[in-house]
C-alpha cells in the first residue's frame, strides 16, 4: 500500500466506482437515444387507481374466474351446495385415497362436518385439541388436511387462510391433501378487498399468519426443474359450497 492514509485509500476507490456508475449509465442513455433521467419522477397518484377500487364482478363471474385461475395452478374446484355434499364429498375422496391420518382446523363449522362418525376407519383430529402433543408432527403425518377459508379472491385464484390458536398454519402446510372450504359469500373479486381489511383492523388486531394459497405447492430450482408437492400439499381441492348453513 502507498503512502496514502486508509480513509483517503477508500475515498479513491469511491470515486472510481461512482464514475464507473455514470459511464455505465450515460452508455444505456444513450443505446436508448434520450437524455439521462437524473430527478426522481413524480408520482402523483399512491396505491391502486380509483378504478380497480370499483372493479368488482358478479357473484357467478367471481366464481367462474376463480375456477379458471385456481384450475390454472393446478388446484381442483368443485362447486358444492350444502354443508352434507361437503362432508360427502370428504368422505369419498378418503376412502378413494385410502386416507388414514385427517387434521383439520378446530372450527365450529366443521364439527358439523361429522367426519370422526363418517370415517370411522381413520384418525381424524382437531388441531390442538388436546395438551402435550406435537401438532406439528401430527400434520406431517396427516393424509388430509381441512381448513375453513376466512377469505377467497377470484381475479388471482387464491384463498385466504388466517392462523390463530385453533388454525394453526401446519393443517393447510404439511399434510399431503388439502382441502378448504369456500363459503362463496365469502369469495371477492380482488385480493385489494381482503388486503384493507387487515390494514383498517391495525396491528393489534392482525393474525399470527396470513396464508394465500393458489393452488398445490411449486417449486423450481435454477434450472426451471419444476417439482410439486416439496414445501406443501401436492394436490389442493377448493370446495365451493352455495349454504355451508344447512
């Protein structure tokens, strides 16, 4: 090193890297024929147009978009009318896979689901229902994993799962099937209206976890190798249902 102190050493090299930062920038400027941009632009407008605030679709159009959407990313819709074809549904397709292990979320609505009395050949568990037992483990295991959707968006074919204390995150995550019911009442056009929601409830009152789910887990490494299944279920079926009342 010369004579020079360290911090006019690194001053030095500061300079060069800046003037090579404005070559670099004055050669796109001009492979584009135009004049450097050197003020930030204005932005007069913040967040989403009044437009798309107001876009907003029919019921039966939300729910044939989100068909195409969520069938799109490989997930599988079905449009059911009551809360007993929902638990018909269920059942069959456990008995179809040979289902041994189903966790669902401890939710009022789907203790009406009757599954521990319709599948009496498998496991079926509540999430923390009991003390001392590793529910994540237990989801890990489990065949079938059911959720009640707190939310659903037809324009990205997604479903909004929130987690709290009896929904826990790992029912929706781990298990190898995934199966969440969609009141249609509660499917919107945009992902924008469930969004303000959270944000006009504030912090204090925002979940644990927020999970958007668009079908079954994908994952692609470098090379564009796309595998489904790794970090989630492989095979997800949206369950629509007209009155989960009966």
């Amino acid at each position: 090193m010369t004579s020079e102190t360290d911090r006019s050493w690194l001053n030095r090299l500061e300079e060069q890297s800046r003037l090579k930062q404005e070559q670099f920038m004055d050669g796109i400027a001009a492979k584009l024929g135009r004049d450097r941009v050197r003020t930030a632009p204005e932005h007069p407008f913040r967040g989403a147009p009044d437009f798309w605030k107001e876009f907003e679709w029919p019921l039966e159009q939300r729910i044939t978009q989100f068909n195409a959407n969520f069938e799109a990313a490989g997930g599988h819709v079905v449009r059911l009318s009551n809360r007993d074809e929902v638990s018909r549904f269920i059942r069959d397709k456990s008995l179809e896979m040979s289902a041994a292990t189903i966790l669902r979320q401890q939710e009022e609505a789907l203790d009406h689901l009757g599954l521990e009395e319709s599948l009496p050949g498998a496991q079926v568990r509540s999430w923390n229902d009991e003390a001392d037992t590793d529910w994540r483990a237990v989801a890990a295991r489990a065949d079938f994993g059911i959720v009640m959707a707190d939310y659903a968006a037809a324009y990205t074919g997604s479903i909004v799962v929130k987690s709290a204390p009896n929904k826990g995150r790992s029912v929706s995550l781990l298990p190898t099937v995934l199966m969440a019911v969609i009141p249609v009442d509660r499917m919107v056009t945009r992902l924008g209206e469930i969004l303000v929601q959270f944000d006009q409830a504030g912090r204090e009152q925002l979940p644990a976890g927020i999970h958007f789910i668009s079908g079954p887990s994908r994952s692609a490494d470098i090379e564009n190798d796309l595998t489904i299944g790794v970090h989630g279920p492989g095979i997800v079926y949206a369950l629509l249902v007209d009155s989960f009342e009966n």
